[in-house]
C-alpha cells in the first residue's frame, strides 16, 4: 500500500508532468529546443529535481520529449502518443511480431473469403513487384523491404476491416528498421527464403482460408527464427 508521502509525490509528478505538457502545447519551447535544466525547471515549478526528473521522464515516454545524453532533454512533439503508440514503441520487435502473426492470420482467411478481383489484382501486382527484387542481386535492402511490406498490406487491406489494417500501418514503422537490418544481415535480398509468399498468393486466389493462414503462419515463424539466430 502506498503511503501518504509516496501518494504525495505521485501527484507532484502528475501535476509537473501536466504543466510541462500545457507548456509545450502553448509553445513555450518549440519542438527541436532543449527544455531549461532540472535546476531552473524546479524553481519555475515550485517541486524538487527529483520530481521534475520523473516528470521529464514521464513525457519520455509518452513522446512528447526526448533525452539526448550529455545534451540535455528536447521537445520532440506537442502532442503525446496515444497509449497504442506508446505501448507499441517500447515493445520488442520479437513481442511486435507475435502480435502481427495474430493479425495477419486473421486478414489471410478473411480475405481468401472476401477478396475482390480488384484486391487479387492488387495482391499479384505487389507479389511481383517484390518477385523482381528477389531475383535481384543488386536491389536494395530497403526496396525489398518496402516490396515485402506492400504485398503484406495488399493481403491485409483484402480483408475489407479498416482497423486490422489500421493495426498493421500502425507496425510499418516499428517492422521496417528491424526487416532492413535483417535483410543486410543475412544478405536475403536475391535469395526467397520459402514459397510462402507464393503460396498466400495462391491460397487468396484459390478462397482457401485454410491454405492462407497456413501459408501466412509458415512466413512469419521463418522471419521470427531469422531475427532470434
């Protein structure tokens, strides 16, 4: 149980972090400025260093600031992430792709059963954009990954439910580092590891929700094994 002086200090950081927030909304340091030291920010809140510490560490988090060692701490927005962006910000890449898995079984079935012939069209164009860069000796680790992420949300925007594709968009950012530093790591540009690609593709086109989530589910183990190795 907390006591009444650790309940105290909850609030004080509560209330520092509130009035941090409303001051950089208001623009009283421009995103890119460095915040004034712990000293000076504590006299102008009325709270010890080590209050404004935790606050200061709170908007961390939250993506308003950022701490930049040994040059102090910046405004990088004037909007705090929302709660999912924060979580997904300091997940794991491993716990990203967990999650991706569940999702991307989900938008293979639903779309072996709701895909248009617009949608197949779609799904084959960005299969064979990313076939050509396969095959490709000199492609670019970030072109075959942007490739790879497109047919991936072809499939996903193929299941016609705006938030499963909201999800995924909401993963490009946190998957796409990590992919290029495989794909240079491993040099997998010019060497498709498994058909499953191809065989999602096929699975979609056939309405076989079995075949696709079978194929999505082969695809997505094979990457988390290359990141763990």
């Amino acid at each position: 149980m907390e006591t009444l002086k650790s309940l105290k200090r909850s609030g004080l950081v509560e209330l520092a972090a509130a009035t941090l927030t409303e001051q950089i909304a208001d623009g009283a340091w421009p995103v890119g400025t460095a915040l004034p030291g712990e000293v000076k920010l504590a006299e102008q809140l009325g709270v010890g260093r080590s209050t404004v510490r935790e606050a200061t560490r709170s908007l961390v988090q939250a993506g308003l600031l950022e701490s930049r060692q040994g040059s102090g701490t910046y405004v990088l927005s004037t909007t705090p992430r929302d709660s999912w962006d924060s979580a997904l910000h300091a997940a794991q890449v491993i716990e990203v792709y967990e999650v991706r898995e569940a999702l991307e079984v989900q938008a293979a079935a639903l779309a072996a059963r709701r895909r248009t012939d617009d949608d197949l069209a779609r799904i084959r164009a960005t299969y064979d954009a990313r076939e050509a860069l396969v095959t490709d000796q000199v492609a670019e680790a970030v072109a075959f990954v942007d490739a790879d992420l497109a047919f991936h949300r072809a499939v996903v925007e193929a299941a016609h439910n705006p938030l499963l594709l909201r999800i995924f968009d909401s993963f490009v950012p946190k998957l796409t580092d990590t992919l290029v530093a495989v794909v240079r790591q491993q040099s997998l540009v010019g060497h498709d590891l498994d058909a499953t690609h191809g065989d999602l593709l096929d699975a979609i086109a056939a309405a076989d929700p079995a075949a696709a989530v079978a194929a999505v589910t082969s695809n997505v183990h094979e990457t988390i094994q290359i990141m763990r190795d």
